[in-house]
C-alpha cells in the first residue's frame, strides 16, 4: 500500500521537527561555545549534523514514495540558558518531543498499513531510545559533578576528543 496522507503529513511534521533539532543544537552548541566549554559545543555541533540527516532520510523516504515534501516553518530555539543543567534539560526535551513525534507516526502507520513508514520508524525508534539514554546520562554525569569545575573539565575533554559517555 503507497503512503496515506496522514502519514504525508506527519512525516513532514517530523522533518520539521528534525530541522528544529538541527537549529536547537546549533544555538546549544553557541551557547556552550561562549561558556569556554568547546567539547560540549562539539558534541553538540555534532548533534545538530545528526538531525539534519535524519530530515534528510525523511525527505529520501517521501521522495522515493513520490509523496510531497511540504516545509514547515521552525521556529527559533532558546539561545541563552541559566546554566548547564538548564541547557542540557533543554536537550532531554527536544528528544523527548522527537521521540514521542515518532512513536505517534509509528502508530499511525501501524494504524493505516503503511508498511514502509512503519519499518522507517522503528530504525528512528531505536536511534530515540540511544539518544534519550546518552542525554539522561549526560545530564547525570553533570550533575555527579556539582561544583567541581575540575570534574566538568574533564567532561569537557572527553566530549571534545567523541568519548562522551
């Protein structure tokens, strides 16, 4: 069965959502960029690389179904936050919005019978479920170390040489 229009629409909402992710982490990583904390503006730099082709996968899906890409507008990201916590709750939410944007277009596509799209989201399912985890973990390392500037250091380090967690 070719792709329903709900399922249309709602991946171009997901590509929306997608290039938001992209903008977010971009102003993220600016913003940790400033802070003098540059291997968290890497990670995050990277994260904003990692949600545009995820828009770009969409896009390939909707294009090989011969179904209409329709952009959506994106709205500006927060660019200034209190702290690290604050900015890195930012991150958990925006994963969390994605994942739960494309457990409902798995749903729909279980719903409607669009095979394809069904199987396209479980690969993203899987990507949230990773995401979501490293963002969690992230915020928990962060935490652990408190006032420690020395600590945050090090996590700084090791995001800037790709180590993460």
């Amino acid at each position: 069965m070719s792709l329903t229009q709900d399922v249309i629409d709602a991946i171009n909402d997901q590509i929306a959502n997608e290039m938001f992710g992209a903008y977010a982490y971009l102003a993220l990583s600016l913003w940790f960029d400033a802070q003098a904390l540059e291997g968290f503006a890497h990670w995050l730099g990277s994260q904003s690389a990692e949600e545009l082709q995820h828009a770009e996968k969409l896009i390939r899906f909707l294009r090989d179904h011969d179904a209409p890409v329709r952009y959506r507008s994106v709205s500006a990201p927060p660019q200034q936050f209190d702290s690290i916590e604050a900015a890195l709750q930012t991150v958990i939410e925006i994963e969390e919005r994605n994942t739960r944007q494309i457990h409902a277009i798995y749903h729909l596509a279980l719903e409607q019978a669009c095979h394809s799209a069904e199987v396209l989201m479980r690969w993203f399912i899987e990507q949230q479920a990773i995401e979501e985890k490293f963002a969690r973990q992230t915020m928990a390392r962060v935490k652990l170390a408190g006032d420690d500037r020395g600590a945050l250091l090090v996590l700084d380090q090791q995001f800037g040489r790709g180590e993460g967690l």
